[in-house]
C-alpha cells in the first residue's frame, strides 16, 4: 500500500529541525565562547607571581576561532618558539604546500608560507625543533598501507610574520614493520629526534622512532619503539621535553618522557570537537591548546595540573591542591570527563546518523 502522504509543509518544518539539531550536535566547539582557560576550580587562569612576560601570556591562553576561509581541515598545530601567541598549522590533502601562522589572540592568518617544489599527498602533522625549525608531517595513508614510503618537510621558522616562498630539506620515511597510516608527527625540543605515532581504528597504534639524525639522501626508518593505546590523532611534547601528549577524537594520554620512552601518567581533558586533530602545548606548558577540523574551527584550551605539568613548568600556589584531581585521571582513574566526552560523542554520532537516516526517508516522501 502507498504511504500516506505527509504535507509539504510540514516535511520542511521538520527537515530544517533536523539540520539544525544535527548542526548543533556536529560543531559544538564553535558554540563555545572564546573566555580565559579555566582552572580547576573554575576560575580563571592566573599568571604566577614574577612570571616571564611569556609564561604570562601562556598561563592566560584562550580560546580563539581560526578565521581565515582557506583553512577549512585546520590537521596540525604547533606554538611558535619565534612569535609568542602565534599558533601554524595547514591543511589536510588537497590544499597545496601551505602553512598559515595564526595568531591566537585574534584568530586570523598573520602569514603564509609557500613550500617550493612540493606537491603534498596528505599533510596530517607539524612541529617545532630545538634549531627553531619547522618540520611538516606529509604521513597520512588513509588506505592503511598502500604507500611504501611517506615524507617530511623541514624549514626554519620565519623571524619575521609575512607571506613568504620557502624550499624545505625532504626527508623520505619508512617504517621498520611496512607501511602504515598516521597522524602524530613530534620532535623533541631537546635532542631533535623525530617520532611519529601511528593511527590505528582497532587493535594498538604504535610510537616509531627516526634515527638519531634524519638524511635527506637516503631513506630514514623509523622503528617501532613501544605502544601507543589510542586512535591517535596527533601528538606533541612539552617544551621542556619531559611530557608527550596523544591525543584521539575525544580523549588523550599523556606520558613521561624518559630515557627516550613514554610512561603513561595520566588522561587529560579534552573538549568535544568537531573532528579533533590537532594539539600543542602553550610556551610555558601549563596548558593544551586542542583543535578540530572544518571552516571557522575553534581552538580550545585545556589546563594541566598535577604530574600532567611538565618538571619546568611555573608552579602556582593552587597546584598542590590540584594535583589530586590530576592524579585521579590516570588509566583506569578518573575519568570522568574521558567517560562524559566518550558518552557525550558517540551520542552525538549515534543521534547525527539517527538525523540522517530519518531525514533521508522523510524527503524521499511523496
């Protein structure tokens, strides 16, 4: 029998309910106002007392909107060592070899950088090495393997913010156990190695690391060095280089870094985005600062306590207190906020592919 007909009018009231619930639900970062990050007590961020003009800066981070259109899968994140407050990153595949410097207190593009002699395959990662060099991660394989060998791009961070055409030293990357997808590109501001972490839906992802120094000649392998638990998205070390944060879609690790190796420590926040891909630390390394993918994304900042700061980091008088709360969220501790924001998303999914399938049917209607 054909179904009975549903009024026109009604069909469009209820499809555009739909779009704008299932909006609602697929942006909630872009909702959220751009304040101070907030301490635990829910106050806002305060600089210690005598605390360098860039300690200052960092403790205070906020939360700022990339405004610029061209950066529409905003995949990698990186704080400048050269320009306080100003954030790079790039696009995923398809843009071309770019990377914008943002600055973080107003959200638009300060400076394009254009990489000579490049054509990008997929962009996913970038970070900042002790020399003050930029190294962009061109690692991503959403085939799972079909690529033999992948690549990394290294510049120097530009002293002064304008548009400016560089060429960048190649380096061809493989991995000790064959191919693989990933993410997470990291380099460590002490010793100048490379790691990289490598995404897996199911089953462990992995840390691989470069040789001790990276050849533009030959091929660099990377060796799987220890196990990474998480759909990892990105990746980035402390300043001080004594914490390595992973991230995935709705939550993080965070690990010690020693003798070359992680130790998980604990599970920071992290806030529900729209496609979560990117993370950095802030310059003094009390807070993460975590962005997403898609036009207008917002970067969000996320405050550390406890062992989740790194050993350098400036200590605050409320620190001791927070510790507590830091400790809880270790594996299998806390994790309230891991659990909300796991809950919180795949509701979301589930409710977003509910929209689509429902919406779908209804138009379909005559």
């Amino acid at each position: 029998m054909r179904p009975r007909s549903f009024p026109a009018a009604a069909r469009a009231a209820l499809a555009a309910t739909a779009l704008t619930v299932l909006s609602a639900l697929v942006t909630p970062a872009v909702l959220l106002p751009a304040g101070p990050a907030l301490a635990d007590d829910g106050a806002a961020a305060r600089p210690a007392a005598g605390a360098s003009p860039s300690a200052s800066s960092a403790a205070s981070a906020r939360a700022f909107t990339i405004e610029d259109p061209r950066i529409k899968e905003s995949s990698g994140l990186a704080a400048s060592r050269t320009h306080p407050g100003v954030y790079w990153t790039h696009n995923d595949s398809g843009d071309g070899a770019y990377v914008y410097a943002v600055d973080g207190r107003t959200g638009r593009t300060v400076a394009t950088v254009t990489l000579a002699g490049v054509e990008p395959r997929d962009v996913e990662a970038i970070s900042i090495g002790p020399d003050g060099d930029i190294y962009l991660g061109d690692i991503g394989d959403n085939f799972g393997g079909r690529w033999p060998e992948v690549w990394i791009y290294r510049f120097p961070e530009p002293k002064t913010l304008e548009d400016t055409t560089l060429t960048p030293t190649r380096y061809t990357v493989r991995y000790d156990d064959g191919p693989r997808d990933a993410e997470s590109l990291m380099v460590h501001p002490k010793t100048g190695r490379v790691y990289i972490v490598s995404k897996k839906r199911s089953g462990k992802g992995a840390l691989y690391e470069a040789p001790e120094r990276l050849s533009a000649s030959g091929v660099n392998v990377f060796r799987r060095t220890a196990d990474i638990d998480l759909w990892a998205t990105d990746g980035a070390f402390s300043p001080d280089g004594t914490r390595l944060v992973v991230r995935g879609y709705f939550d993080a690790r965070e690990y010690r870094w020693q003798d070359g190796r992680p130790q998980e420590i604990g599970r920071p926040d992290v806030p529900l985005q729209r496609q979560g891909e990117s993370v950095t630390f802030t310059a003094d390394g009390r807070t993460l600062m975590y962005g997403s993918e898609g036009k207008g994304s917002t970067v969000q900042p996320v405050a550390l306590d406890g062992d989740l700061l790194p050993d350098s980091a400036p200590k605050r008088p409320d620190d001791a207190k927070n510790g507590d709360g830091a400790a809880d969220r270790r594996s299998g501790g806390n994790s309230g906020a891991d659990n909300r924001n796991l809950l919180v998303g795949a509701g979301a999914l589930a409710v977003v592919a509910g929209l689509a399938v429902g919406l779908r049917r209804l138009l379909r209607r005559r």
